[in-house]
C-alpha cells in the first residue's frame, strides 16, 4: 500500500449531493481545505488536523481515515458502504414497510 492511501476509500456527499470517493491523506486534506468556512465545525477542524499530522508522517493513514469518517457522519455527509448488507437484511430480518 502507498504511504498515505486508504485501505479503503470513504465516500461522501458533495456540493449538491454528489458522491465522492476519497482514497488518501492528501485527497481528504484538499477536500477539508475546500471546505466553506460558513460549514465549518469542530469535526472539520479535527479531520483537517489529523491530515496534516498524516502528511506529516505523525499519524498513520487509516487514523486520518477514522476522522475523515467522524467528520462525514456528523455532518450527515456520509455515503454507506453498499457492498456490505444492511443489518436488517444480514440478520435474515427483512421487514415490510407499510
């Protein structure tokens, strides 16, 4: 694996909802520079913290990855991995909406 490249990309909701995938410290880094200043918070802030300590050498790449996430979850920006199941459907629960 290259120095600063996820085991596996975070995906996110972008601009007017467009995902994109992210794949290391530096892709995370340009996107959390980018970011408006209005949209700013304290996640940000940490996320972008964590990617100049990973361009750093600091901190490793996937502890860069884990803020990224916490950044994405918390503003509801968050795209979920498709290629696992949802619990419902892993735990042979599926259930009909009505």
């Amino acid at each position: 694996m290259n120095h600063g490249q996820f085991k596996e990309p975070v995906t996110l909701l972008v601009g007017m909802g467009f995902p994109r995938k992210i794949d290391s410290v530096m892709e995370a880094y340009a996107l959390l520079q980018d970011w408006p200043a209005a949209s700013r918070n304290g996640a940000h802030a940490v996320a972008l913290n964590a990617c100049r300590a990973g361009i750093a050498g600091e901190i490793d790449a996937e502890t860069v990855r884990a803020t990224l996430v916490t950044f994405a979850r918390r503003n509801d920006l968050l795209v979920p991995d498709m290629a696992s199941p949802p619990a419902a459907v892993a735990n042979g629960a599926l259930h009909e909406v009505s």
